[in-house]
C-alpha cells in the first residue's frame, strides 16, 4: 500500500475513530487528541500494518489501547463514572435531544467497561461483530453477549420500555436529510 494510499484511508477513518474516542473519554478535547495520538502512531508505524487486513480494525485496536494507557496514566484524577459530580457541576439544556444524550452518556458512564466498549463498536461505530471481537481479543459470541447485556441494562437505566420512544427528534431528522423541521 503506497504511503498516498495509506493517507487516504486514515483519514477516511477519522470520523469514526473520533466518534469511538468521544464516547470512551467523554470530553470532546480529549478524544481528539486520543485521535491524533492514533493516527500519529498508526503514521509513525504503518509497516507493521499488513495491506490487505482490515485498516478500520488496526486503528480502534491503536486508539482503544492508547485510551487504556492514557487511563492507566491519569491514575490520581477523580472518576466519575456515574456522573454524579458532572450532575451537581453542569446546567442542563433545555432541548429535549440534549437531554436524552446526557441521559444516554450517564447510562453508557454506569455500564462495565467491556459492555460499552462492545456496544460502541458494534452501534456506534457501525463494526461487525467479528470485527469487534478482534480488536478486543475475544470471541465473536462473547462480543455479542456483552452487546446484549449492554443493551438490556441501558433500557432499564433508562426507563425504555417501549420502542416507540427510540430514534431522533424533529430537528435531528431535518437536519439529517438536509430539510427543515
């Protein structure tokens, strides 16, 4: 794969390994510079990627271990996994959709570690099961035990007992098929 080709496909990825990076850290800032860390390494390393394998694979595998390790690292900072600090801190938005994703952070934010980051990659990041499975080094059935457990336990810390409350509002419908509200 030649160095222009390689290029283009980093940042045909980047879009997605930004959104996988948001929902692992949380804050905006911090996830770009788990992105640029990634691409920066990927760069830096790209003769040890073998052409021909899945790219999208070797990135989230790049960027999910720089996040371990940048986690590993900010040992002494306070976590908040609940949200229940962020909660006292913030004001909350008005806008229903705002809303709903700030429940939906603090729910993803209470769910284990490998049920989240199974479920990001699997919804979130569009990824196949098998893909999942290995970037996280385990089986294609064990990724979709961690889905399914995701899944459930979101519903019931979100109150969701009725399919009809999923999908976007008015205004995130307009503005993804380009049309007014």
């Amino acid at each position: 794969m030649s160095s222009h080709d390689f290029k283009r496909d980093l940042l045909a990825a980047m879009p997605s390994l930004r959104a996988f990076a948001i929902s692992l850290a949380g804050k905006v800032d911090r996830a770009d510079d788990l992105v640029q860390e990634t691409l920066t390494k990927a760069w830096a390393h790209q003769n040890s990627y073998t052409p021909g394998t899945n790219l999208r694979a070797w990135l989230f595998t790049i960027l999910r271990n720089e996040f371990y390790t940048t986690l590993r690292k900010r040992g002494r900072e306070v976590e908040d996994a609940d949200g229940e600090i962020a909660l006292n801190v913030g004001v909350h938005p008005s806008q229903d959709g705002h809303m709903d994703m700030n429940d939906m952070k603090s729910a993803l934010a209470k769910l284990p570690a490998d049920q989240r980051e199974a479920l990001l990659l699997v919804s979130a990041s569009d990824m196949s099961y098998e893909e999942a499975a290995a970037i996280c080094g385990v089986a294609v059935g064990t990724i979709k035990s961690r889905v399914n457990r995701a899944r459930a336990k979101l519903a019931d810390l979100l109150h969701l007992t009725d399919g009809s409350v999923y999908g976007p509002d008015a205004g995130t419908m307009a503005a993804l098929t380009n049309q007014r509200p």
